[in-house]
C-alpha cells in the first residue's frame, strides 16, 4: 500500500486521533468543492 508518510504512534490512542483529524480535514477539504 502506497501512502504519505505514515508517522509511528507511540499508543493505539495517538494513531486513532490521527486518523481522526485526517478524515474530518478529508471531509472538510470535500465539502468545499
């Protein structure tokens, strides 16, 4: 799988609010066009 730079998260927390931010920035950035 081929994706951007993936950080290592420390704790399963961390990269659940990663991923978090990512999808409403995804939805914010698909609403507006």
């Amino acid at each position: 799988m081929d994706s951007e730079d993936i950080p290592d998260f420390s704790s399963l927390k961390e990269e659940t609010a990663y991923w978090k931010e990512l999808s409403l920035k995804y939805k914010q950035s698909f609403q507006e066009a």
